[in-house]
C-alpha cells in the first residue's frame, strides 16, 4: 500500500492535457461576460466567499479537521503552564528560606 | 510576476493579470474537474464557470487561504453540484461510457528522482487510469484526499456519507488500485 501512496503523491503533480485551448476558451468567456454569468454568484457562492474572509471559520476548520493536533496541542500548553507554577513556586519556597535564613543570624546579633 | 501581486493588480481591475493567474491555474482546474465528473466537455464548462465565479468576485478575496486553495475548494463544490445534478437527470451508465476517452497526462513539476525512472511516471499514468475508471462512490472521496488534500470530515460532509464509510471507501478504493496494478505487471 506504501506504493500506491507514493504513487497518488506523484499524481498530485499531474495535470491533464485538455485537447482545446482551455485558456482562450476561459478568456474569452471573461471577456464577454453577461448578466447570465452574474447569476453564478449565488448565495451558495456568497456564503462560501464569506467563510473564506473569516479567520474564525478558517482557525474552527483548522481544529475541526485536525482535532487530535489541538487537542495535543492544548494538552501541551496545560503541561507547559502548570509546570511554569511548579517551578515558580519552588522559587518563592526557596526564596523565602533564603529570607528566613537571612533573617536567622541577624536575629543573633541582636541577642549578642 | 508571483501569485499575490497578480491577485493585488486582478482587484484592481487589470486584466492581463487576471489572464495570467487563468494560465497559471486553468489546468489545475480542468484536471480536478475532469477526475471528478469523467468528462471533457463537463471539465471544461466547469473551468470556465469557476473562473468567471473567480473573476466576478476577485475583489472581495481577502487572501486568507491561498489562492490555489480557494480556486480548488471552489472547484470541488461546482463539481460536486454537477455531479448532484447528474444522477438525477442522466442514466449512470451514460457517464461511464466516457471513461474510455483518451487523455494526455502531464507533470507541471520536474522531479528529478521521477524523470530518472520512466517505470514511476508510467505507473503514475497507470494509477491515475485507475482512479479514472473507479465508481464514483470509490473515486470521490480517493481525489479528494489523496489529490486534493481534503480531510475525512470534509469528504464526509461533502459527499453526505458517514467518516466511517468514507475511509473504507477510500481503503478500499487503494486496495482495488494496488491489486488492479499488479495485473497490469
């Protein structure tokens, strides 16, 4: 089956050779353009443009299509988070032993 | 002149630019059209269509996705309605009379591991001469991803089939290619 994919990815590259002049053809279309054509743009096609002007339907699209990557992705940042906690408060632990330590002989000096 | 800077002068108005992007994409467009609907004639019509959609409303792309996607995605749905249209005016076995048109297959990118072996490029027309001839329940969701790059959900939602049938589908439809491959040999 590897085959077969490394095959398809090929494929990708692959175009067809159409027998007429595709290009003229469309040119011309466009240059001749009537109020049929316009008809084209119809809601379906509106709403299709408006959702490709969206950042927010294309990011909602992103994660619809690959939810395993997200939500590593968000597992990944939780992880991330809570061990910037952990080691912040190591830090102030540590910090504050420092302080009492600090604290410790001064504490002597004044009994002296 | 790059993709982006004929789009930015295509909104302005300047149709040479727009012409230049029909040249860079028509055949792109042709081909997707062509391995959905099996036809010529219909390919065309669906180049054409989905160009003057392009340039009826080129002012309004924001560019957020590249070009080559929103023309694709566009060409996709035009397809698909096509296909839609089909089965509920024309016999099915009508359309698979065409399937024994012939075609020229092309590669627009020069690879060198590919150029070296004429056995790969072969086969690759080979295998698309296969997905050609599949039945359209196979072929669809096989085009759109592994050609075209769709997810499974996608597919799912454009071809109204469940995730589940459309990755046997497509296993399948990579079985029936890799055993048809091996008689050919």
């Amino acid at each position: 089956m590897n085959n077969i994919n490394k095959y398809l990815k090929i494929a990708k590259d692959a175009v067809i050779q159409p027998y007429d002049d595709i290009d003229k053809k469309i040119i011309n279309r466009i240059s001749n353009i009537n109020k049929r054509d316009e008809k084209l743009l119809d809601n379906e096609f509106l709403d299709y443009l408006k959702k490709n002007n969206s950042r927010i339907y294309l990011l909602i699209e992103k994660i619809k299509n690959n939810p395993a990557f997200f939500a590593a992705l968000a597992i990944a940042g939780v992880f991330i988070i809570v061990f910037m906690a952990f080691i912040f408060k190591i830090f102030l632990d540590e910090e504050k032993i420092g302080g009492d330590n600090h604290q410790l002989p001064s504490s002597k000096d004044d009994t002296q | 002149m790059d993709e982006r800077a004929l789009i930015a002068k295509s909104k302005r108005g300047d149709k040479a630019a727009f012409e230049e992007l029909v040249r860079q994409f028509s055949k792109y467009v042709y081909t997707t059209a062509f391995f959905i609907l099996r036809d010529t004639h219909e390919a065309e019509d669906v180049s054409q269509e989905v160009f003057v959609k392009v340039y009826l409303s080129v002012k309004g792309f924001r560019g957020l996705s590249s070009f080559k996607t929103w023309i694709r995605k566009l060409t996709v749905n035009t397809c698909i309605d096509k296909l839609r249209l089909r089965s509920k005016t024309k016999d099915k076995k009508v359309s698979l009379e065409k399937i024994t048109e012939e075609y020229e297959v092309v590669f627009t990118r020069f690879d060198q591991s590919l150029e070296k072996s004429f056995f790969n490029k072969e086969t690759v027309k080979e295998v698309l001469k296969i997905v050609v001839s599949l039945d359209e329940s196979y072929r669809i969701p096989l085009i759109l991803r592994d050609l075209q790059d769709y997810s499974y959900r996608e597919i799912s939602e454009l071809t109204g089939k469940p995730i589940g049938t459309v990755k046997t589908n497509i296993h399948r439809a990579r079985k029936i290619i890799k055993d048809k491959l091996k008689t050919y040999r």
